[in-house]
C-alpha cells in the first residue's frame, strides 16, 4: 500500500523548543491544573513530566521543521476524500527529568499509517507518530501522537450527549452524581482534598482516602466560550468553565443561567444536576440565584 511506505520517514528533523525549560511556564501549568506538588517548585525544581510536549510546541506561528515528508502523506489522504482530521490519543514515556534552563530539541517519525478503518466519525487512516525529546542531547522522553484523517460519515448523527469514562477510580464519584452529591476526595493521610479522583494522593502518596460533599458554592475561576467543532449534542456557541468551589478543588464543566458572552471570571456559581436522558445526569453550575444545587 503507497501509505505504508511512508512508514519510519521523518516527520520532523532537528527541531528546537521555542524556550528553554522555565519556571513561569512550570508555574502556569501547575496553577492551571491545580498542583502543588513541591517537586514543581523551588531550587531544585523539576518540570511536570506531562509537560513533555510542552516544550515542543511551535505556538500560533508553528515550527518549520515539519519534513516534506509528512506534508506530503497529508496531502495524499486530502486527496483520497479524508480531509478531516481529529486527535485520538497520546502517549508518554518519560526516561529523566527535564529542569530550568535545558534546551530541549527533538526528533519526529512517521512511525504507522494503519489500514483503512471505519469509525462512528468516519472512514479513514489513523496515522502516528513518535517524537523523541531531547535535553542537552540527552534523551528525556518519548511522545507518541496519533490523529484519524478520514472522510465524515454521512446522515445525520444523532444528537446523544457524549458518555462519561466510568472506571474503578472514579466509580465512586459518579454514583454520587447520580445521587445528586458532588463528591470531593480526601486524602487519609494529610487530609488534602483533590479532584479529580485518583487513586493516590498526589500531596503524600496515601492510598487511604474517603469523600466529603460539596457544598455546591463556587466562581469562575477561568472559561473558554465554544464555537467550533460542532457537535449534534450541543448548541454552540456556550460556555465551558473551570469552576473553583469552596472547598478550594476545581472542576471543569459547563456554565447555564447566563448567556455565553455574559460569563466572567470570578462570577460566583451554584451547583446544579442536569439530566440529558434516561441515563445522564451530569453536575453543571449556574450563574446567579438559584433555589439549590442539590434536585
């Protein structure tokens, strides 16, 4: 197949971070995500290995490394129909820590083109690649990136809220969504509260934990207003918040009771439980006065 022989071609060729590794993009992150781990601060700080990518990244103006190679695999699936293109999932090996001020550089292979698969979106070809990272040439992590370039399906989809991701770490939590409890986990060791659910806590290192109840008070601690893609399930443009409650964790969901351009950050909010259909109930927040978060 002409696709596969685009397999273990560069995708990418000495490419350079815009910025060495740096403690205000460390900062921003971790009050972005809520982490206060110590590692990620201080003399001896290191970066959050998550960051990985971070460092990579070519910003609004992009990189020019990108190999005529990739270009062209693109332009081949444009051609065969498959023009619209989705990330499905990521993938992250770490193999040292990277610290303030390494230069980072990277390296990036077409690593497989599957063969033509059909999907719910589509059909097309799941294309990955492997990006190695560098510090002072030294390896530090590998980020395996993979999208779906395919051709949209036909009909129309129907219009079905997407569903959670229920696994044994989070079960817990949405039980009591369907309780109409927005549950907070609570470390058994050091009493830190964190969310979302992990099995450890990310203070201490306790595996022992049990929940308190939001109260169900909260502001805006940040949002995005949604315009693009659309998605049968939702009405854009709306508004997506991450939402800061009393309880000092935040948790990310959708604004009602004001209209999208009418969202502010610091605007207090209410809990509220939405039921979508016979299956879904999902925690939302209100803007402005409400008669209770709890029905």
């Amino acid at each position: 197949m002409r696709l596969k022989a685009f397999e273990g071609r560069a995708a990418a060729v000495a490419g350079a971070g815009k910025d060495p590794v740096n403690e205000p993009m460390i900062r921003h992150w971790c009050e972005a995500m809520g982490d206060t781990n110590p590692a990620y601060a201080g003399p001896e700080a290191i970066a959050p290995p998550t960051m990985l990518q971070a460092w990579t990244m070519g910003g609004l103006s992009g990189h020019t490394g990108r190999s005529g190679a990739y270009d062209e695999l693109l332009g081949l699936l444009d051609d065969a129909g498959y023009t619209s293109v989705v990330a499905t999932d990521c993938e992250q090996e770490y193999v040292r820590p990277l610290r303030p001020g390494d230069e980072i550089t990277f390296d990036a292979v077409i690593e497989s083109v599957s063969e033509r698969k059909t999907t719910k979106l589509g059909t097309g070809h799941f294309v990955t690649t492997r990006m190695d990272v560098r510090a002072g040439g030294e390896l530090a992590g590998t980020h395996r990136f993979r999208i779906l370039k395919y051709a949209p399906a036909r009909g129309k989809p129907k219009a079905r809220r997407p569903r959670p991701v229920v696994n044994r770490d989070n079960a817990g939590f949405w039980e009591g969504v369907g309780q109409h409890k927005l549950l907070i986990q609570r470390c058994g060791g050091c009493g830190s509260l964190r969310f979302p659910w992990l099995p450890g806590c990310g203070a201490c290192g306790c595996l022992e934990w049990d929940t308190v109840e939001a109260s169900g008070e909260g502001s805006v601690y940040s949002y995005v207003v949604m315009h693009h893609p659309p998605f049968p399930a939702f009405d854009p443009p709306y508004a997506v918040g991450l939402i800061e409650l009393a309880e000092g964790v935040r948790i990310v969901s959708n604004v009602v009771g004001v209209p999208y351009d009418k969202v502010r950050i610091g605007m207090p909010v209410r809990l509220q439980f939405e039921r979508y259909d016979e299956e879904l109930v999902l925690p939302v927040f209100r803007a402005g006065e409400t008669d209770g978060g709890g029905s």
